[in-house]
C-alpha cells in the first residue's frame, strides 16, 4: 500500500462488479444519497452484476425502523431494487450493521492480538482541549497517542475509573497510502497526518470506518461511489483492510451537490427528499433521468430508462467539481416523463379526485386537452374543476378583466357562439368583426370567461371540451 504497490486499476468490464448503498436510517432519503444510490445501482446494473443493499444502523440514538422501512420503499419507488439485502437476503447476511456485533468483536480482538489497536481512556473533554491546543499551534488536529503506549498495569487502573474506553487503530508511522479512486485518480496520503483513530466507541458500537470497511470486505463488494466527502476516510479504511488480511473495494468520489450560491444543497436551495418529490407528483423517471445526470454527462440528452442509462455510464464521465442543483431542469425531465407516460399511467398519477370529476368516459377528451400545461396532480384537478364544475369562481384579477371588456363585448360573443359553437376560429373572429376588438383585448377576457385564467390549453380544445351550453352559462355569468 506504498507507493511501491499501488492499488491495480481494474475496470469493472474485467471483473465481477458488485456495488452497494449503505445508507444509515436516521431521517428520509434526499436528493444527495438518492444519486449516490443510483449510480451505484446503474454500475451494477445487468447480467453478472449484483447492487447490494446495507443497512448502517449503529447509531443507536437516531435509527429508526420506520426510516429504514421508508427508505426500502423509496428506493423501490424510483427502481433501484437491490439482488442482495435486507428482504432478498443473500449469502453475505445479516444486512444490518446492528445485527453485526459480534463479528466486529472478532476483528477487534484480531487487532489487540497484534498490538494494531489498543483502548484510549481520554475523555471528550481532553480530546477536545488537545484539539484545540494544536489548532492554536497551527497544527491540524489529531490524536496525540497518550494510551497508545501504556503498560497492561496502566490500563486496569484506568479502568476503575472508565470501564469503557474507546479503542483505537494503531496507524503505523511513515507510510504512503496509494490508491486510484474511480474518479479523481491516483490519491496519496501520508499516515503520519492522519494519526490513531477510533473504530470502538466507548459504548461498544462499531465506528463507521470499520464496520463500513469490513462490511464491504466481507460482503464482496468491488466497486464503491460515495461522496467526495468520505475522501479522507478511504486510507484508514486501507489500512484497517491490510491489517486484517481482507480485500478492499475500489472507490470512488463523486461531487457534492450544491445549491446556486456554491453551498451544500439544502431545503432552502429548494431540495426535498425523495418521499417529498413523491408526494408532490414527481414520476420516479423524471428523479432518475434528472440525478443520473447532476454531476455525470450523458451525450444522449433524451428520455432514457434506467438499463439505457446503466449502459451509458462511465466513471471517466462523472465530474470533479460541484454539481449545481437547479430545479428548473428537474421540471424539464418532469414534463418529459409525461410525454412519455401512457395515458393509462397519466390517468392514475392524476388521483381518484380527478378520475371520480371527470368519469373515465371523458377521459381521454381530458387527457387531451390538459396534459401539456400540467406538471402535477394538483394541476389536473384544478382544470377538471374548471372544466367540469359550475358555477365558476373568477378571481378579482378575472371580474377586473371581464369588467374592461364591457357587456357589448359578451353580448356579441353569444350571438357568436350561436352561429360557431365548436370552431373557436370562426367564434373569435365574428366577435373581432363585431367589436373591432382583438390580440389581448380579444382572447384575455373569453379566457377570464371560460376558466378563470389567463393561460391554459389551447381554446379550440377548450371550446370543444366544454360545450355550446357550459359556455353559453359562463358568458351569461360575464354579463352579470
């Protein structure tokens, strides 16, 4: 692992590929560990390739079944089903970092046999002065190694007074660490910066770097994409590794995702987690098309389904730098999944409210009519409400704007409507011939009339859908 044997560049083409998501359950699934979650899944994705689910539960405090249980659905929800873990089972079980205990006591054991680690009885407040004390020195922080030399005599005493230390890794001095991450390339780090690390907490529960690094050895994991993040912790993972004789994955960094001011996303970017996106209306395929690419490029830039874009994924295309969340773009793929639904699947995604309004009869004259100038269901059934129920409801935006066109005006659009009761062409323009009316002063008030807005679908449809006696109504209601 020194710079005389660097990690082999082994592409996954050549070899077995299998990846994982290993996300801990302590809140709902957002947008940054969804992508991270589907690029693994899309690496291994296919024939001969295995996505493994884990679950990293060793946080006592703040995992929770029913995250876990949200999290499974989720990821259910936008396709990424897993051929190993938690309800699929495997070889390589329990998938539960909780239900994993005492095969990581065998492994500490295996290190304080060797002397590769030892337990630390410094208090938090201790480590937190020495941190302190070498920040002011212009050091960075690290441990000092007060236990990691004391004599067996030492270390009973001490445990009169703290029954349950810590136990940390012995890393050894003036090493390199090499490796070639998947996406940033050949990376190095000097052990003697890094300094001995906990992998036991004093409550017993493993520490990510070790129960993560073993876990991934054990389970046969090959391939990794996690965050840039998690950069620093993948030579203590090495080291943990070669200590104990297992084989390390490759990893690889991908970017952060930041909102448009550089920061990390947040909710006040406008990011919202997975269940969110969902609730709102969001098609599973408009989440993956738009995560598969923030911060991986794709030269098709069309609709593609998760095996098209498993096949176009590359680790020489995911980006170094941030990858800037823009929700604008999440929109667009929005729309484009809806270009691409089936009028089966539009009709379900809109709600029962919507299919009770509309009745599965007028069904397709609806479709028809709304699905360019909806993004959500909550669109659907504000236009089946405009379309199908009476009386309608204007606004004081609208009244203002019937108001302007005057009585003259709705007076000569139901003589019109009389003679043209189905072509909006001919309709519009015996008013304009009537009136001398037209452009805004024209359209503006029979839009206002007939839904109550100013934008919608196309008024040939819209006159159709509604009918010569729902609009005969609504240009009476004007001349009131």
């Amino acid at each position: 692992m020194d710079d005389n044997r660097p990690f082999a560049k082994t592409e996954p083409e050549a070899m077995t590929v299998k990846t994982r998501f290993a996300p801990s359950p302590t809140g709902f699934i957002h947008l940054g560990n969804a992508r991270t979650a589907l690029f693994n899944a899309l690496l291994g994705r296919g024939e001969g390739r295995v996505f493994l689910l884990r679950i990293e539960d060793t946080d006592r405090d703040r995992s929770r079944e029913e995250f876990v249980a949200a999290l499974e659905e989720d990821l259910m929800w936008l396709g990424l089903g897993w051929q190993e873990g938690p309800v699929v089972g495997g070889e390589h079980g329990p998938y539960f970092q909780s239900q994993r205990e005492a095969l990581y006591q065998r492994y500490y054991r295996q290190l304080e046999e060797h002397d590769l680690a030892y337990p630390c009885f410094c208090s938090e407040a201790e480590l937190k002065l020495s941190r302190k004390l070498q920040r002011s020195a212009g050091q960075p922080p690290r441990y000092s190694g007060k236990c990691a030399h004391l004599s067996e005599g030492e270390r009973q005493r001490r445990r009169q007074d703290n029954p349950r230390p810590t136990l940390r890794f012995r890393v050894p001095r003036d090493r390199v660490i090499a490796f070639d991450d998947l996406v940033r390339g050949p990376q190095r780090f000097d052990s003697n910066e890094i300094g001995d690390f906990i992998i036991r907490r004093g409550d017993g529960s493993a520490a990510f770097f070790f129960s993560n690094a073993i876990d991934d050895a054990l389970m046969g994991v090959t391939h990794v994409l996690r965050g840039e993040d998690h950069l620093t912790n993948t030579p203590r993972q090495q080291l943990i590794l070669e200590a104990l004789g297992l084989q390390s994955p490759r990893y690889g960094h991908i970017s952060m995702i930041v909102g448009h001011d550089g920061a990390p996303l947040s909710k006040r970017h406008g990011s919202r987690s997975i269940r969110e996106l969902r609730q709102q209306g969001y098609f599973p395929q408009a989440v993956v098309n738009y995560l598969a690419r923030l911060g991986h490029k794709y030269d098709d830039e069309g609709f593609l389904d998760l095996d098209q874009l498993a096949a176009q994924f590359r680790f020489d295309r995911l980006g170094k730098a941030p990858a800037r969340y823009d929700a604008h773009q999440l929109l667009h793929w929005q729309h484009q999944a809806l270009v691409a639904a089936s009028a089966d699947e539009i009709w379900q995604w809109m709600g029962p409210q919507v299919r009770e309004l509309v009745g599965e009869e007028r069904r397709n004259e609806f479709l028809d009519l709304v699905v360019a100038n909806i993004s959500f269901p909550e669109h659907a059934l504000h236009w089946a409400q405009v379309v199908y129920q009476d009386p309608l409801e204007l606004s004081d935006e609208m009244r203002e704007v019937v108001a302007a066109a005057g009585r003259e005006f709705f007076q000569q659009a139901l003589l019109a409507l009389e003679l043209h009761p189905a072509d909006f062409k001919a309709f519009s323009n015996a008013i304009k011939q009537a009136t001398g009316v037209k452009g805004k002063a024209l359209f503006q008030p029979l839009r206002a009339a007939f839904t109550g807005e100013l934008g919608g679908p196309e008024m040939s449809k819209l006159m159709r859908v509604l009918g010569p006696e729902r609009l005969r109504l609504r240009l009476r209601a004007c001349l009131q």
